[in-house]
C-alpha cells in the first residue's frame, strides 16, 4: 500500500495506553486492559510485566479454566504481581481477587485483561469498587501505526482555529479504512490475505464469545445484523428499523446490539444537547469499532471505496469517529464524545465538549474539495454556544487548512494523527 508503511509480524509497537497502565499498577490494586480481541492487550500487558516479579494465567486455555472454576481463592492467591489474561472466561474469580486485595491492600496486586466489557457481565459477583482502574486498549490509531503524534483533541482546544498541510492523497485514506488497526490486519500487506483474517475474526467473535455472554437463537441472522450494521455506519442507530429488515423482535436485534457492543465489536456515539434547541434527536449514531472490519463486512477495498457510488463518505467518517475516540483515552484534556442532529435534518458528525462545557465540532468529506454549505451544522453550533464554541472543522481528503469564516476551518484529515501531542 502507497505511503502506509507495514508493521512485520513479530515487531511490537508502542501503545499510547502503556502509560496509563504503568501509572495505575503505581496506586491501583487490580487494573482491568480491556478491548476487543486481537487488539493487542496481551502484547501490552506482557511488556508491561517484563523485569517484575509476576504469574502469568490465561484463560482461554481449558485447563486454566477448569482449576480457577476448582479453585478460585487458590487459583488468584500470590504474593507477586498477577496477570490474569482473558477474565471474562471465568469471571467468578472477581470475587477471590476482592478477598485478597482488601487483605492486602498494595497497589500493583493484578493485571487482568478482558475482550468484553467484565464489569458489566450481568451475572458478575462484585465489580470491586474503589479497588479497580479500568483502561481500554483500542486496535492501533493511525498514529501509533505511522509513529507520529495524534494529538488533534488537545491541539483542538489548546490552540483554536488549528492549521495543517497534509500529503495524503484519497486512495491513501480509502487504504487506511479498509485496512483498520488490528495488529495482524496492519502487518498483512497482502489485501486477500488481510480479508481472510478480517472474516475468521468476525466469525471466530460471535461464535465464541457472543455465544458466551448470551445464547444466539438464530446465528444467521446475527451475520445478517453485521453485514446491516456496516450498510449503515456513521447512521443514526434505530434499532426498530433493523427490526423490520431482519424480521426480527425489537427485544431481540436490541439484546444483539447491546452483545455486539459489550465484546468492542461495535461502538455507540451518543447524542449531544444542551437544551440549546429542542429539536436535537436523541439516536445513538453506530461505528464499528475497527474500519476494517466495516469494509470487509460490505465487501470493498480500497480500489472500489473511491469509485462513485461507495461507501466512502460513511465508512471515512466512523472511521475518523473512531480514531477521536481512542485519542480520548490518552488525551490530556477530559473530553467526550457526541454527534449531533436536528429533526430538520441539521447535523454535525462529531461534537468533542471538555469538562468546562466547550465545544469543538466536526465533519468529514470524502471529497477534496470543500463547499461553504459543508459548514451549515457547524455554523449552527457556533450561532448557538457563543464563546462555548471553540472551532469547527471540516475534515476533508484535500491537502491545505482553508479557512471558512472566524472559528471554521477546512482541514486535511491527517491532522488527526499527524499533528503531536502537547508533550510533544
């Protein structure tokens, strides 16, 4: 792929969340890595281990199962750092894990990771409060990928209206979009190759640990649900039109979504108001969590996203929803993530609004050309917060930052990667 770079298996690279993990095993008792699978969480966590005294317990080997289901105090009892791989296989050992850390209260006691949301599992014992920090490893942004900064969120609020050139051309984002971020996605240079593991992963994900969490009347139609679903990234989520296409119980298709979510499959981008305007619809909008997945699941690459007609704009813009979400998990400043749309058909695709109630708002273009018009749901915002609102951006496949008006900005879609964080 032109202008990418390949990460060769084997090669490990750095992960922004490493920090954040180090820090808590400094102050907190058990510390939960959580993601989706393939993600990355074992990696990080066993480079994070290297040089400390620590056991090692993977749970997805049967027999590790067996002895924590046998012997669960036994099984969590050590006087060094734990790491226990995969919890939500046997997530009964919480329990145990509580005995021990309020007997010893140390920090740095366990190290655990999970591929679906573990505290939350409806038939969990304790959720360990006060005890646990809980971080979420994402597959690798385009920053961690490429080495170069991702420091668009904070820059966005530090410093306003932000300027950036860019080289990237349309194919080069189409790539990255079907390409994702799973580590064994990003080293298969190989498109057939990178689509084989794209198909096992999404198959190998519901038959075990979708079917783990809740038994799956209808497996066929889960797969149907995914192909939908990926028909309608970056869409308003409403869960009783997929009812109807997929002839199933709104019960159901919400119970699917909500296991689709628990195992990072997919991504919910909440709705934002501020009772600026009673006309905000309150619709969750979807992203998959990994672009990848999204466009093997339509069946595209990145030859046939950027002919007319694709589904480039829609894949391109939660695939920038997603890169923002996972700056938010290293970002500096405490930022949170929202869309925004009216009942007249007003939107803006993403909304970042900080602790202090500013706003920083966002479109995507597949295009590389920007109009006046992409700036109509930005400029609604701004009329509308005052000095709230920071800046709006129209992120777009072209190459200058082009201004629009005070506070409004074209700007290259690589800015959110290539710029650097504050510390540089």
């Amino acid at each position: 792929m032109v202008g990418l770079g390949s990460t060769p298996l084997g090669h490990v690279l750095p992960r922004r969340a490493a920090s954040s993990v180090a820090d808590a095993l400094g102050d907190t008792r058990v510390v939960l890595v959580t993601g989706a699978r393939q993600c990355g969480k074992s990696t990080l966590v066993r480079v994070l281990a290297t040089g400390r005294r620590a056991e090692w317990r993977n749970l997805d080997a049967a027999a590790a199962r067996q002895a924590a289901r046998a012997d669960p105090s036994g099984f969590v009892d050590s006087e060094d750092l734990m790491v226990i791989d995969e919890i939500q296989r046997a997530p009964e050992l919480l329990l145990s894990i509580k005995e021990q850390v309020d007997a010893d209260p140390r920090p740095g006691r366990y190290l655990l990771t999970g591929s679906a949301r573990v505290l939350g599992l409806r038939a969990l014992p304790d959720t360990l409060p006060g005890r646990t920090e809980t971080i979420e490893l994402w597959p690798f942004s385009q920053g961690e990928i490429d080495g170069t900064g991702d420091g668009f969120v904070d820059a966005a609020f530090d410093d306003g209206p932000l300027s950036h050139a860019s080289t990237r051309t349309r194919r080069e984002y189409a790539e990255r979009v079907v390409r994702g971020g799973f580590p064994e996605s990003v080293a298969r240079t190989n498109p057939r190759r990178r689509e084989r593991f794209l198909d096992s992963y999404v198959a190998d994900l519901v038959a075990r640990d979708v079917s783990q969490l809740s038994e799956i009347e209808r497996p066929a139609q889960m797969r149907a649900l995914l192909r939908l679903l990926a028909a309608r990234s970056a869409q308003p989520l409403v869960g009783n039109a997929l009812s109807n296409d997929l002839r199933l119980s709104a019960r159901t298709v919400h119970r699917y979504l909500g296991l689709l979510d628990e195992v990072f499959l997919i991504k919910r981008i909440p709705a934002w108001s501020r009772n600026i305007s009673s006309r905000a619809v309150g619709t969750p909008k979807l992203a998959f969590v990994d672009s990848g997945v999204a466009a093997n699941l339509l069946g595209v690459d990145a030859r046939s996203l950027t002919r007319p007609g694709a589904p480039f704009g829609q894949l391109l813009e939660a695939f920038v929803l997603m890169e923002l979400a996972r700056q938010l998990t290293w970002a500096r400043r405490r930022v949170e993530l929202f869309h925004y749309r009216t009942k007249d058909g007003t939107e803006v695709d993403a909304v970042l609004e900080d602790r202090r109630g500013r706003v920083v708002g966002i479109e995507v273009k597949a295009s590389s050309t920007v109009r006046a018009e992409d700036f109509r749901g930005l400029r609604h915002l701004a009329d509308r917060l005052g000095d709230d609102f920071v800046a709006g951006y129209v992120l777009y496949t072209g190459g200058q930052t082009l201004p629009f008006g005070p506070r409004l900005r074209a700007v290259p879609v690589a800015a959110l990667w290539e710029l650097p964080t504050p510390d540089g």
